[in-house]
C-alpha cells in the first residue's frame, strides 16, 4: 500500500505476514525482498531468493506502489478536498442490514409463535 502525509510526502510499502507475523517485506526504494522472518528460517529465504529471480516483476510492484498508488490517492484527495481516511461506509450499510434482518426474523418469530404463522 501507500500513504500520503499532509506535507505531500508519500510513504509506501508491501508487507507480507504469515500466522500474525512478519515475513517478508518488499524495500520499494531498492526494489528488493527482505526476510522479517524471526531467526533464520530456511522458508523466508527460500521465498527471497525466488521473488529476487524476477526483476521485471519487483520493478513493477516498485513502478506501482512509488508511482500508481500515490497517484490514485492524490487524485482522491483532489476529488474529495481533504486527506484520505478508511472509509466507513461498508461498515455502517452492514450493520443497517443486519438490523433490518434481525427485525424481521423478531417479526417472523413472534407472528410465528402468536399463532397467525
């Protein structure tokens, strides 16, 4: 991913975890694939030394995380006028859906157990 600070920096970044911990991350300025696999585990570098064999490839995860993804957020920025945040929105239609489910299966249930089911 990639953020943008108010002063026009931007900061990006590819991390991959396993089981909840650091694994492996991708150094966008080097364009390389570094272990934060905790001691030496024969796994991580296993997985480095192959992601290292395919230079077009980290060039272009380096190309998007440094031009794509900044570019996306500064035109979001433009369009809505401020900083980027999470949007919430998936979030809140959730939690209407779900209440209008539960209303209606309280509904189903008291019809139901009333006698007019």
């Amino acid at each position: 991913g990639c953020q943008l600070f108010p002063n026009g920096t931007a900061h990006s970044f590819y991390e991959v975890n396993l089981n909840g911990t650091a694994f492996l991350s991708f150094h966008v300025p080097s364009a390389t694939w570094e272990r934060r696999w905790p001691g030496r585990d024969a796994v991580a570098a296993f997985a480095e030394l192959e992601l290292m064999k395919y230079p077009k490839t980290t060039r272009d995860l380096q190309h998007f995380l440094n031009t794509t993804c900044v570019d996306i957020l500064r035109a979001q920025n433009a369009i809505t006028g401020k900083q980027s945040s999470r949007s919430h929105t998936p979030l809140v239609l959730g939690l209407i859906l779900g209440t209008f489910a539960l209303l209606g299966m309280a509904v189903g249930i008291f019809l139901c157990t009333g006698g007019s089911c």
